[in-house]
C-alpha cells in the first residue's frame, strides 16, 4: 500500500486542496502545474469510487428493516 493509499479520506481531498492553492498561487512552475494537476485528478478519482463505496454501504432503518440507503 502506497502513502496515498494510506492517507484518511478527509487528508487526501485536503492534500488536493492544497495542490490546487500552489497551482492557483503560481507558487509553481508550468511543469511543475501539470504533474500537480495530474496527480490531483487521480486523488480525485480515487475519492470519488470510494465515496460510491461508501455510499452503497450505508442502510437506514426503515420499518425496522435495514435497507439500502437510496440516492
């Protein structure tokens, strides 16, 4: 398992919000923008299939059943 793999979901959307703050301060080269924007998007893609992960995972209590919780 990589660092990033093992990051809590709020750290990792926190380190993709800092990317975008170097970006968008210029703090950063063009190369340097690119391979940030990059990386960024794959944390991103990654949080979003785990937020669909969990989603599906959470049930409410309905009639005193466990149910899938419905989007």
């Amino acid at each position: 398992m990589d660092n990033q793999e093992e990051m809590r979901f709020e750290d990792r959307l926190e380190a993709v919000q800092n990317m975008i703050g170097r970006i968008e301060g210029g703090q950063l080269s063009l190369e340097d923008s690119v391979k940030q924007y990059e990386e960024g998007m794959k944390i991103l893609a990654e949080l979003d299939r785990k937020l669909g992960e969990m989603n599906r995972r959470l049930t409410v209590l309905r009639d005193g059943k466990e149910t899938e919780l419905e989007a």
